[in-house]
C-alpha cells in the first residue's frame, strides 16, 4: 500500500497530530463544561466592608501650586 517508509512514517505522523489535537480538545470542553456547571450552581456569600484611607508626603514644591486645604482634607497628606 505504501511505496516507502516514508509516507507510512509521513501518514502516522498526522493521525498521531490528528489524536493529540482531538484529545486537547475534548480536555479543554471538559474543563468548561466543569467551570460552566460550578458557575451556574455556585453561589457566593460574602460582603465586604472597609475604609480607604490614602496617606502620603509631599516634600517638592513646584511651580503648579495645589490648594493645600483641597489636598489635605481628600487625602490625609503633609506638605513640607
């Protein structure tokens, strides 16, 4: 049937390529399928509270001043 070695080596290269990429493919279904069945099951419970409180210093003054009260009372910062 084959004339040489190399188109049976040539012929059983691409099935193998054929089984590897059909098998990744499946794996790869099968986690979504898995993701896609906890997600639509799952259920969350957990509220979150909390303060955001930014703290910095400024030592570098420069030619664009900023209102200092502005920036003080938004942010808790020290102009030196």
């Amino acid at each position: 049937m084959f004339k040489n070695f190399l188109q049976l080596f040539k012929v059983l290269k691409l099935a193998g390529q054929i089984i590897y990429t059909s098998l990744l493919l499946m794996i790869d279904y099968l986690i979504f399928y898995i993701l896609d069945l906890i997600r639509r099951h799952g259920r969350i419970d957990a509220f979150y509270t909390g303060k955001h409180k930014l703290e910095g210093t400024i030592q570098h003054k420069s030619t664009f001043q900023l209102d200092n009260k502005q920036l003080t009372t938004l942010f808790s910062l020290k102009i030196v």
